[in-house]
C-alpha cells in the first residue's frame, strides 16, 4: 500500500451501495463480503492496483485515495466500465431484490493521511458528492442501471472534456450538487445505457446539460457535418450523401452480448 507524509494530491474515489440499510442482517453481509472483490476485479481489469490504493471502509461504502500518477483517464473510463460489467455479472445471478446497485464518484485534491483516516477538503467533497440527490435520483430513474457516476467538474475537465478517454462528453449531464454546506458543479452520467442521466440548464458552462466545446462555443452534439446539414437545410429529412469517414465497420467472430444495442445493417452502394 502507499503511503506519502503530508498533503498529496490524490483522486478520491468513492462508491456506497444503494438501500442497504433495507436489507436484511445476511444481505448486508453478502455484500460487505462481495463488494471489495467487485471493486478489486474492476481494477485488475482496468490494468489498476488497488493494493497499492489507501483504502477506508465503512460497511455498504469505500472510499480510496491514491497519488495522481497520470492515469486517471484510465480510472474514470476502463475502471468505471469494468465494474459496470462486473456488476451486471453479479446481478445477473440475484433475484432483483438482491441487486447491489452503486453510486460512484471521483473527484481530486490534496488529501493527508491522518491518524484516524484521511484529512484535507477533497475528502470532504467526495463524500458531499456521493450523497448527492442526484444520484439517487438516476438510480431511481434508470432501473435498470446498476451504476450512476458522478464526476467533480476537475475530474470531468480534465480527462472527459480534455479528450483523454474514449467517452463523450455528450454521455454526461451538467448538475448543481448542494449537500449541507458544500455546493459544486459536478457532471452526471449513467455509464451502462451510455446516455446522460437527466438535463439541467446553467448560463456560462452547458445548454440543457450538455458541454459547451471551448474551440466552438457549441455542445457537441450541434455541430453539424455536411451530410448532416444537408438534411437541416433541405428540410426533406433525408440525406443520400455518401460519406465514407463516416462508416464504422467492426467484425464480431463468436457470440456478442448485444442487449439494449440497435443495428442498422446497409451497404455501401447505399
């Protein structure tokens, strides 16, 4: 495990299961013991140590500290998304009153380790964003996700919007989060439906919750290319410009879990 003497700036990463305090003594249990061997595949997965993580543990909840090192693109993308599938493995075998459903957060900052945990204002911070509304709100929107992510507006600038991992920013929601005292933009996201979790409108940062791109002043998902103008402009509805760069082409060999995916199938010659 490492350790560091002082203030260090550490991601914070946080994940606190949904309605355990309504299950029974045995289902506590269960996911007491099932919960850190989630978190630990998701993070062998994701080619993370969380060995090398400090750890605090609180029953239903976790809260894990580690030194900024450069990967974290790697931790909001590969990590989140290999629990998400870790996660729909372990439900896939319950009953659905025995789903264990997470709220997930990262946030970054300068972060001591104390004698009785960690001290600094980021860990106060995770924890406000963990208890977001929000979040139980998503969770109570989407049934049937079995994660909802929270990235601080740091985390979200600096790995999302900044084009270091393989998501959209179009896949998170622009919220307010004000618990107790603390009061922070933060950015919202259901990462199995791959969609944003809600919309929200705030001057200055996002239209109805979407990030406004700095090089175009635009959300992304205004920008227009040709083809797509086309149909704007024509008002007809229909595009036939052909556009190669456009066409992605991936060849599957075996089976494909593909539930929830929509296929169009074509061909080139239109």
């Amino acid at each position: 495990m490492l350790e560091w003497s002082g203030f260090c700036h550490c991601a914070c990463i946080a994940v606190d299961a949904q309605a355990y305090g309504s299950k029974n003594d045995r289902s506590q249990s269960e996911i007491q013991h099932d919960l850190p061997r989630l978190l630990d595949r998701a993070a062998r997965g994701a080619g993370l140590d969380r060995a090398r993580w400090q750890i605090q543990r609180k029953g239903d909840e976790q809260l894990a500290v580690r030194p900024l090192d450069g990967t974290e693109p790697r931790l909001v993308d590969d990590y989140v998304r290999h629990l998400v599938a870790e996660l729909r493995r372990y439900n896939a075998q319950r009953v659905p009153e025995a789903r264990m459903r997470l709220r997930a957060v990262v946030h970054q900052g300068l972060v001591e380790l104390a004698e009785n945990g960690f001290a600094g204002s980021a860990v106060v911070a995770t924890a406000r964003l963990l208890g977001a509304r929000q979040l139980y709100d998503a969770l109570a929107a989407h049934p049937d996700a079995d994660l909802v992510l929270l990235l601080s507006d740091d985390v979200f600038r600096s790995t999302v919007a900044g084009g270091h991992t393989t998501l959209s920013t179009d896949d998170f929601t622009h919220v307010t989060v004000q618990v107790k005292e603390y009061e922070a933009v933060a950015w919202l996201s259901v990462p199995a439906l791959g969609v944003p979790a809600g919309t929200s409108r705030e001057p200055g940062t996002a239209e109805a919750g979407r990030f406004v791109a700095p090089a175009s002043g635009m959300p992304a998902a205004d920008r227009l290319g040709p083809a797509a103008a086309a149909v704007t402009e024509g008002g007809t509805g229909i595009s036939n410009e052909y556009r190669a760069e456009s066409i992605n082409v991936t060849n599957v060999a075996g089976s494909v879990d593909a539930r929830g995916a929509v296929f169009g199938f074509g061909s080139a010659g239109g």
